[in-house]
C-alpha cells in the first residue's frame, strides 16, 4: 500500500513539475529567434572598375585608372598594386613597352620598380613597344628635333618635327603620330629607321560628317599603329596606313552638338566614341566595316592584338558588379582582380530580395545552386509581396509574378511601383507609393527628409487604384511596413526633430498624430507597450529588427502590429560593423528568413518558424 502512495506522489510531482516547465510557455518565434543562426548567402566578389586600361603587346604589363586610384599589373593581370606616379596626365594614352616603361606627365616609369612616392627615372615624350625612350626638344637653329635615348643620354636624331609639337597623339609600335587636324596634316616618326613622313590630306572632306567641327573643345584626334581619327559632333573620319579615308555617320538620335564630350579612343581601325542621344543618354559606339554600332562594354576598352580588354559584366559570371573582362577567341573571362573598391555607404548591393533559389539584388540575379550572377530579367526590384505559392515583384519595368523565382510572368506595365504592399484578411490587396524629397537650407546646407505619400487598393495586387484623398507629405523618410491589418507607422527622424509620428489603422488612407506618447487626434495616451514593428511573418507575429553602434543586433518579436513584444539582443556571427545605418536594407523571404546586407557579402537567417 505504502508503495502506491510513493508511485502516487512520484507521478504527482512529475506531473506538476511538467507543467510548470517554463519551456512549454516560450512563444515558438521566440524561441527560434533566441536560436537563430546565419549563412552567408552571396560573398564579397572582387571588383576591378576603370575607364581607361593599357596593357603593354606582350600582355605582361597592365595599367588602369579609373575613378579611385591608379593601378597597374605586372603578371599579366593576376595580381594588382596601387600606382604612385608624380604629375598631371594630359589626354595622351599611354603605351606600356614589353619591358614595363611608360610616359606619364612627361616622366618615365618603370613598372618593375614602382615603389610609394617614387619620382620618374627619366624623361621623355613617348616610349615604344621595344622600350625605346623619344625625347622632342629645341636644337639649335633645327627647332623642334626627336632625340633617342642612350644608355640615360638623349642624342640627336637631327630629324626635324615639321608641325607643332601639340599635335602629338601618341606612340604606338616604335612610330610617333601626329594630327594638325586644322591644316588636314599627318605625320609619322619612325623611332626605329629615324625617319619622318607627313601627308596632307587634301581630299579629307569635314563636311560629309554633320556638324560644324571647328571648336577645338568638340574636336577629338587619336592615333594608333598607323592609323588616324578625327571625331566632331556627328561622326567620325579615320585615315588607314595606306590614306584611304573613311566617315562614318553617328546614329541619328546621337547626331548633336555636345558629343565627342565623352572621348574617342582608337585601336587601329576600331574607334570607341563614348556619345549621348538627344536625352542626354550616353552609350559606346565602334566603328565597323562601314557604319558605327553601339557596342556593350563601357569606355574603358583596349585592344592588344586580337584580345580585347574591357569594363563590363559577364552573364553567369561569378562577379555581382563586374570587373576588367579579357576576350580571346570569343571566350570571356575576368581579370582576378580587386582594386580594393569601397562601397558606397558602407554595404554592398542594396536591398536583396531572395525568392526560391535565387536572390535579386539590383539589376542582378545570383543563383544560389551554381553560384553565378546574371542580368535580372525583370529589373531592379522596388518592392515584393509573398501571395500564397506565388511572388509578386513591382519593378521599374513592370509588375511581374513567379512561382520558383526563376521564370517570370509580365502582368502589367502600368504604374504604380509600390513600396509597400499588403494583403488584407478581406482579401483586399492594400499598397503605399513613398517618394523622398529633400528640403537643402540655402543657409546651413541641413537637409530635410519628407515622404509624399498614395494609397492604393487592387483586387489582385496587379491593377491599382488610387484611393481618392489618400496623398500626403510626412517628414521624415517614410513607413517601413504596411500591416495586413492595416497598420502603418512613420516618424520624423530628421535632425532637431522632436519625435513626432503618424500612425495609420486603414492602410495609410488617414493619419493620426502621435507625440511623446499620447494619440493626439484621439487625445489619448498610447496602449501600454506600444510598439511597431518593420516586418511580418507568415505566422501572424510581428518582428522589428535594430543594430547597436557595436553590432548587436536587437530583435523584437510582438504579437501584433503595435505591442505585445518580447525583445533581446543578440551577438549575430557575420561582420556587422555599419548594419546600424541601413538596418533598413534588410528584407525578409516567404520562408521567414531575414536577409541582411553586410560588408563581408550577403547573409540569410534560419526562418522564425
């Protein structure tokens, strides 16, 4: 008997003890937020940007400038150090010899010793492929006269220089070319015979190409391996070895007064004009066999016998932003390089939308099974919706719906492009359009942020209507969320601002104003614990995520879209040093994954389930 009372009292307290077990009473989400992990999604992919490459004929030799610092290579563009050059660049290209000279600002540099700070070894107006230093100085009652490096010496060549010294383009090959464009005058210095040749062109007609061309800040000359360029305002003229004269017609749209602005650069008988169309649009065009056609690669563009080297992107690449690409024999392929290229405001790619297995980020899709990037067949994504099996993506192109996130269905090309999308539990698809704009003080220079602001109903989150009455301007930079009950939330974060807020209960269509915590349009203090919340899980929960100074990242977990929240602080395992800047960069996926922008590359959460 006495055996059964302690069986008895045994069960009792296990009983009791399993009831009040705490873990039976910790909400799910919290829980799976109190263990979330992260994965990096996309890396940090090097990047090599530059507006003008040289490579030397053997292709050993490489330098690139761009809109950072100057760099160059010395293995055939396998690895990349910074340029430390002295003096200002003219508009001269610079030609890299085989064995690592090159002519900058008037200095000679040798590639094989660069070194920080480092002055020129010598001085000279061109270098050669083979290596041979041109110098073209007074001398004597001859004038202007090319002088030839000697072991640090430069002697006379007593070839005289018939025109002026300030119609030199550049050396290529072991010649020295020159253009007095004015008088329709080549030239050519033959660095290896010592010879000079000069041609006037007399049968060179400017006005078969449209525009006047007599301004010497539209006119553009280059010179490259024999062959001559003039570009003007609506086209270009090239001179081949053998004086045959070629025009070429820009397209129509291109054919104004302001182009030529961009540059011309030639490669024999390849000339890149960067140009612009009547809308102010530029885009690279190439002279062919008998016309000029728009080419898909940026101004930065070299050519080293049949391998062209350029800036650009390559499809199913492994780079998100591109890099210097080398063409041979029709293959792409990038250049291992990074130039240690910063970005900007401290993170990499924007906001990135993962849907399946493929994330969008910017203009770019990267494909998490091969690990590739391509060209975003539908745009730059401004907002998504998760709608049951199907995403839909509001893009500047058009609304598009898919069900894999790979193939996509175009449903509209009519705006609006919403920022912020819900469904309602009615069925009823519910959207915000937020447009920024910024108020400069003539005097202080402060800005000032403020959202315009449109509600929008549809029947199928494809065709909007705009809800009559519903525009609005609040300071500030706008909601970050619209509720599926209709909750949206803004407050004025612009520097001195007192905290003012909005709060929306129908989808933003009406506002109340919030202060210090009191509803001022109810004349009611706010519910104890109110709280709002960026985002909202498939569950029902709401969940507001904010990074410290440090890289904590503080997560609330809230049972509605105004309070009943559980928060912690959390130490995340990726490099969150900026995220407290842009913590509202991160999205969040059908599967109730964050996605979070790091300068380390992209990462993904474990779902809040």
């Amino acid at each position: 008997m006495r055996s059964k009372n302690r069986a008895f009292l045994l069960s009792l307290v296990l009983l009791v003890a399993f009831a009040c077990d705490p873990k039976e009473d910790i909400d799910p989400t919290v829980e799976a937020a109190q263990n979330i992990k992260f994965s990096q999604l996309m890396p940090t992919t090097a990047y090599a940007t530059a507006t003008s490459i040289m490579v030397s004929p053997n292709e050993k030799y490489m330098i690139f400038f761009g809109a950072h610092k100057p760099f160059y290579s010395k293995d055939g563009g396998q690895t990349v150090e910074e340029l430390f050059v002295s003096g200002n660049a003219d508009n001269i290209p610079i030609n890299i010899s085989n064995d690592g000279l090159f002519v900058y600002g008037g200095g000679v540099y040798d590639l094989d010793n660069i070194r920080s700070g480092s002055a020129a070894i010598h001085y000279a107006t061109g270098v050669t492929d083979s290596g041979k230093l041109v110098y073209i100085q007074n001398d004597g009652a001859n004038g202007k006269t090319f002088f030839i490096d000697d072991n640090g010496t430069y002697v006379s060549t007593g070839v005289r220089l018939e025109i002026g010294e300030e119609f030199y383009l550049g050396t290529w090959g072991e010649k020295m070319g020159f253009f007095d464009w004015r008088n329709r005058i080549i030239a050519e210095f033959d660095v290896s015979t010592q010879t000079y040749t000069q041609t006037t062109l007399t049968d060179m007609n400017y006005s078969r190409i449209y525009g006047p061309g007599n301004s010497r800040n539209k006119v553009k000359t280059a010179y490259s391996y024999g062959y001559f360029a003039y570009a003007k305002e609506g086209g270009v003229i090239i001179v081949t070895p053998e004086k045959e004269i070629r025009y070429y017609d820009y397209p129509e749209d291109y054919r104004i007064w302001q182009n030529t602005e961009g540059g011309m650069k030639l490669y024999k008988d390849h000339a890149y004009v960067n140009i612009f169309d009547r809308w102010g649009v530029p885009k690279m065009h190439a002279t062919t066999d008998d016309s000029m056609e728009p080419v898909d690669h940026g101004f930065a563009v070299c050519h080293v016998g049949e391998t062209v080297y350029t800036q650009g992107f390559i499809e199913n690449g492994d780079r998100f932003r591109g890099g210097i690409i080398k063409t041979q024999n029709g293959r792409e392929e990038y250049l291992p390089l990074d130039m240690g290229y910063q970005y900007p405001a401290g993170y990499m790619f924007g906001k990135t939308y993962v849907i399946g297995n493929y994330a969008y980020a910017e203009d770019k899709v990267f494909d998490k099974n091969s690990g590739t990037y391509a060209t975003s067949p539908i745009g730059e994504i401004t907002s998504i919706l998760h709608d049951g099996g199907r995403t839909i993506a509001y893009t500047e192109t058009g609304t598009y719906t898919t069900t894999n996130g790979r193939d996509w269905n175009l449903e509209s090309t009519n705006p609006p492009a919403p920022e912020l999308v819900a469904k309602g539990a009615d069925g009823i698809y519910h959207a915000l359009t937020v447009e920024i704009k910024v108020y400069v003080s003539p005097g202080t220079q402060a800005r000032t942020y403020s959202a315009d602001l449109k509600a929008y109903t549809s029947g199928n989150g494809i065709d909007w209507t705009e809800v009559s009455g519903s525009a609005t301007n609040h300071l500030g930079y706008g909601p970050r969320l619209i509720s599926s009950d209709g909750t949206v939330y803004t407050v004025d974060t612009n520097a001195g601002s007192i905290g003012s807020a909005k709060l929306s209960e129908d989808y933003g269509v009406t506002w109340q104003g919030i202060l210090q915590g009191r509803n001022l349009t109810k004349d009611e203090p706010l519910p104890e614990g109110f709280k709002t919340s960026q985002f909202e899980l498939s569950s029902g929960k709401f969940v507001s995520i904010v990074f410290e100074f440090g890289g904590e990242m503080e997560i609330s977990v809230c049972d509605s879209s105004t309070g009943g929240c559980t928060e912690q602080t959390l130490q995340v395992s990726f490099d969150a040093a900026d995220m407290y800047t842009h913590d509202e960069e991160i999205t969040l996926t059908a599967n109730d994954e964050f996605v979070f922008n790091t300068l380390g590359g992209i990462y993904i959460s474990s779902p809040l389930k």
